[in-house]
C-alpha cells in the first residue's frame, strides 16, 4: 500500500479520510471523501490514472491525496482485490461502474487490464469527467 502525506489544514488532520470543517463554528459541517487507486503490478496505465486524479482532486480545490492498493499486496482490502486495473473509488463506489465479467480473483492470476468508455472512444482510465463527478457527490455536506 503506498499513501501519499496528509497536509493540516486549521484544526482538521487529514488521516485516512479528508475531513473539511465549517468556517462556521455554528454550523455542523463536515464533509468527507476517501479516494482510493486500485492496481495490478506492472500495469502500464497506473501512472495516467494518477495524474487523472490529480487534476480532478485540483479542479475540485482539495488535496491530491488518496489511497493505493496494489492487488498483489496482502493488505489489499478484499472489496478492491476483484477491480480490474486502475481502477478508482469515492467513497467505496466505482467512479465507472459497469459489467465485471471476471471471477475472483486467484493467487498467481496475471493483471487484469481494464478499459472504459469515454463517449464514443475507448480509454484506458477512467474518464475525468466520472472521476470529478463522483469527488463533487462526495463532497456534498452532511450537516447535522
């Protein structure tokens, strides 16, 4: 597992989840997001997948800061260990949720290279625009 540093801000501590607090002391708000980056060893589309994150995580004006699971590590969550790779989840969900055809995951199964539509056009990461999407769901405030 690889985690990149979490940044301070004010009296919010960034661990393991981003936590934004209310500028407003009156006012209960907090919103939370957890990214995570799921990956098979070797897989030549990683790097893209994060730099997609990293500008949607600027575009959205919070840290680039997630979580990544290599598929071949023990600590690897079992939820993230059938994703085919990159993948990327918000909160647990599939920023592009679609069909799975492939059946658990084995030990000494090779990657599992995955692909994703963007309109009309094949690509090999998840398209920005579902990413952004799914980090602006995450980001709406629970207030209570």
């Amino acid at each position: 597992m690889r985690m990149k540093p979490w940044p301070k801000v004010g009296e919010a501590t960034y661990v393991g989840r981003a936590l934004f607090q209310s500028p407003d002391p009156e006012t209960p708000l907090t919103l939370k997001i957890q990214i995570e980056l799921v990956y098979d060893p070797g897989c030549p589309n990683v790097d893209a997948a994060r730099e997609v994150l990293t500008e949607c995580c600027r575009a959205a004006e919070i840290p680039a800061v997630w979580t990544e699971w290599s598929t071949d590590d023990p600590e690897c969550p079992h939820y993230a260990r059938n994703f085919g790779s990159p993948s990327i989840l918000v909160n647990g969900e599939d920023v592009a949720p679609g069909p799975h055809p492939w059946a658990e995951r084995e030990p000494g199964d090779g990657p599992r290279s995955r692909v994703y539509r963007d309109g009309d056009a094949i690509v090999r990461t998840p398209p920005a625009n579902r990413v952004a999407l799914a980090i602006a769901r995450a980001m709406q405030p629970e207030v209570g």
